[in-house]
C-alpha cells in the first residue's frame, strides 16, 4: 500500500465521526482563521493570508483506523504464549549492554540493531517488521552519548518498501529505566500510557506505508535517571534515531526517503526542537514536515498551570526529567523530606506512577515554599528549553488545546499560538489547528475529543506534506 494511493482514498472523505466532525469546521476566505463549533480557535494556515478550502485535519472514522491492513495484523497474528509473555516483561535483554565508544563515533552511528517482534497486550501482528536499534547521539553539552530505540515497518502482503520515514516521539514521559518504547512495544512495560495514546496513530501510519522510528531518548536499560525532558536531548536522540534507521540493513528505506516528525505531549517537545535543529544538525535527512501536539513551549509556563492541577505529578517528574542535564537544578537540596522520598521513587518509575500525585501544591515539597517555577536554580534550564528558538525549514503543524477549559489543557494555548507566529515569523510554512479540549466536547463527541487528543487526526495532514 502506498503513502499516495492511501491519501487519494482518504481524500474521498472520511466516514462516521470523522465526516461529522469536519462538517463542523468552518473555513473562512481572507481571514486566515477556523472556527470549530461556534468558538475562533485561531489560524488554519498560518503565513498563506488565506484560510484552506478544506479543514486542515479531520477526525477519522473507525473505518479508517480498523482498515484491511490493521485487520490484517490481528487476523494473521496470534496471541502469543504465556511464555513469551514472560519472557517480554523481563528486563534483562542483553541487547542493551552498550560497546565501548573511543569518543569519536559520529552523531547517528549505528552501534546494532536486531530483529524482534512486536508485541503488545498480548498480541503479536502480523505484516509488521521490527528492530530494536542502538545508536550514538549528543547529550545537551554535545557530549557522546548511547541511545536505543525501535524501528517499525509495516509489511502489507504485496506491498513494496517503505515510501516514507516518520521520527515518533511518544507521550513518554517516564524518568526511570525499562519504560521506553523499545521494551513496551515488544512486551514489557504494559501498562505505559504513552503507548496506548500511540496505538491509533500508529494505526494510520501504518496502514499509509509508513515505516516509524521511535527513540528511547537514552538507553532504556540504563538505571540512572533518564533526561526525558530536555528538548536539547530529546530532539538530538530523535534525528540520530532516525539516521540510525537508515542503516539498518534490509529495510529497504532509502537514504533519501521522505521523514516526517511527529511528536505529542512530552514527545511534542522532541518533535520540536528536533524540526527546529535539523537543518543545521542533521540536513542531510529529508525532513518534509513536523506535527507537534500538546507540548510544552516554555517549561515554567507549564509548572504554573499543572501545579495543583490533575497533572502535579507530571509537572514533578519534568523536573526530574531535566536534573540528569542540568546538574545545577539539585533538585535535593531543594526537597522537603517527604519531596525527596517522592523524587527516590519517582526517578525509578515509569510514567503511569505519575498519576499518583494529583492536585498536590508543589510548592509543598521545597522548603523554600516557592512554586518550582521560581527557582533561581531552575531558570537555566527552563530557558535552554524553550522552544522557538529558530524556525524549522519543515513544514509544520501545531495542534494543542485551543483554549484553556478543560483538565487536559497543562500546557497553555496562549503559548502553541505564540510558538505558531514565531516560526512564521522565521519563514515555516506553519498550520496552527487547535482542538476542542472543552469536557462539553467530551460529553457530546467522546470519539472526536479521544482521537483528537492523541493526534490521530493529524496523519492525513502528516501523510500530505511527508509524500
């Protein structure tokens, strides 16, 4: 199945929830603006003066997720057997133990690769190819380091090589080790929510010949604490995965083949600063387009608003997501006795114990009694991480929460916008989409405010611009 031949079907209109929810778009001519319901959520297309004829995403119905393709993989898979279960949820895959480095291996280096199978929830598809990859990227200061990760190919009966590259970074917010898609996406770590909000964009890409490299921004077997929420790492670890992929033998993925970014909540910041660094870090890849959803733009503006919020864990682990590259945060010297038994077990945990302190102050845990985003020590790294710093040379798509009215909205919509003008302003061909992240649009469309939530109605825009 090819990149083009999917998006002539899809183009056709899409069915169910997805028709009924682009019905509501509406286009306005000269005004550079979408309306989505009754509320102006901002620009549609960004530096064009003039608004698309068509809503620049749209919701797929469920007959494009669960296409022949997806069906497919579950009709020729099987569920696998309890001992292959076991043996995914092991943490003790030799494959991590990382080679000796002289310093002076290239940005990108394919360390090694292997061939594993996919499996998830029990499940092991079928027509899907996978490889486990190690590879040499550089850390915040540019100093050496080892990342690992997975590449995915989908492999329709007849169909030819992959026609396009995506670089996925997850929702993967996880500081502690084992807790990376390289393990969650071949048994382990499954209860992980990052890869439950990929499964359906994953879907689409596959089912539009779309092969998917997904770093773990680090070894995932590493056991110190994983700089998860550096965007300085975390973009570097994405292109070097994405040279990486290039180099694994018989994928058939050309050196030249079209790449697409795309990047969600933690991930999103990955995305980002991976689009905005490519082309002075990694021009050789052929980046055509970014999607970034629900990122953090500016670090302290997101302690703000997820403090006391449903997400205080969350803001809690992104600080100690940042310390392994800013050394100077110490964050312990800062704790209360209570906040450093918490950050202990925090660094040792995947994402989903970060559910665990909802609504909790932060300012409580320092003794300082100062919101976290007011740390003197703090300021450094917030400010390497901004993002919109400069201008991708990709074309990109912003999607966040269009406003602040929901318990999902942590990252202020104020800032997507900003970051939106900003690379406009440096000459990206921009298109800002927001959602509607409002719990009214939850109670009338729960599939729409799901699907749109984990990007899923963003791959036909994706499948577009990458082509």
């Amino acid at each position: 199945m090819t990149v083009s031949g999917t998006i002539a079907r899809n183009r056709r209109g899409g069915a169910g929830a997805g028709a009924g929810r682009a019905r509501r778009w509406l286009a306005v001519a000269g005004s550079g603006l979408v309306l989505s319901g009754s509320a102006a959520l901002g620009g549609a297309a960004l530096g064009s003066g003039v608004a698309a004829a068509d809503p620049p995403v749209r919701t797929p119905g469920l007959d494009e997720v669960f296409t022949p393709y997806v069906q497919s993989t579950f009709a020729d898979g099987r569920l696998a057997t309890p001992g292959e279960v076991i043996d995914g949820l092991r943490a003790d895959d030799p494959f991590y133990e990382e080679p000796p480095l002289d310093g002076e291996v290239a940005p990108g280096t394919l360390l090694k690769s292997k061939p594993v199978q996919v499996m998830f929830g029990g499940v092991r598809p079928a027509h899907l190819d996978a490889h486990k990859v190690m590879y040499v990227t550089r850390g915040v200061q540019g100093q050496q380091v080892i990342s690992t990760g997975i590449l995915m190919i989908p492999r329709p009966p007849g169909s030819g090589d992959p026609e396009a590259l995506i670089g996925y970074q997850e929702a993967n917010d996880s500081v502690g080790p084992g807790c990376h898609p390289s393990t969650q996406w071949t048994g382990g770590d499954q209860l992980d929510p990052a890869a439950y909000s990929a499964l359906g964009p994953l879907a689409l890409m596959f089912d539009r010949g779309m092969a998917v490299m997904i770093s773990d921004v680090g070894n995932d077997a590493d056991q110190d604490p994983h700089g998860v929420f550096a965007g300085q790492f975390s973009g570097r670890a994405n292109l070097d995965g994405l040279r990486a992929a290039l180099q694994v033998p018989g994928t058939g993925l050309a050196d030249d083949v079209p790449i697409g970014l795309f990047g969600i909540a933690g991930g999103g910041v990955g995305a980002a600063m991976a689009a905005e660094l490519q082309p002075t870090y990694a021009p050789e890849l052929n980046v055509r387009s970014a999607v970034l959803e629900g990122m953090v733009v500016d670090q302290r503006n997101f302690m703000r608003v997820a403090d006391g919020s449903v997400g205080s864990g969350f803001a809690f682990a992104n600080l100690l997501g940042l310390e392994p590259w800013y050394p100077g945060m110490k964050i312990d010297e800062k704790l209360t006795p209570v906040g450093r038994q918490i950050a202990d077990f925090y660094r040792t945990q995947c994402q989903i114990s970060y559910f665990s302190m909802p609504f909790v102050p932060l300012h409580l845990l320092f003794e300082s009694g100062m919101n976290p985003a007011d740390i003197p020590d703090f300021q450094h790294a917030y400010d390497d991480n901004v993002l919109g710093r400069s201008a991708p040379e990709a074309k990109v798509l912003i999607t966040s929460c269009g406003a602040d009215d929901s318990p999902m909205s942590l990252v202020p919509a104020k800032d997507s916008r900003e970051l939106a003008e900003k690379y406009r302003a440096g000459g990206t061909d921009v298109t800002y989409a927001p959602s509607d992240c409002s719990m009214a649009e939850l109670l009338s469309d729960p599939y729409g405010w799901g699907t749109d939530l984990f990007g899923m109605q963003t791959i036909d825009w994706l499948a577009r611009t990458v082509e």
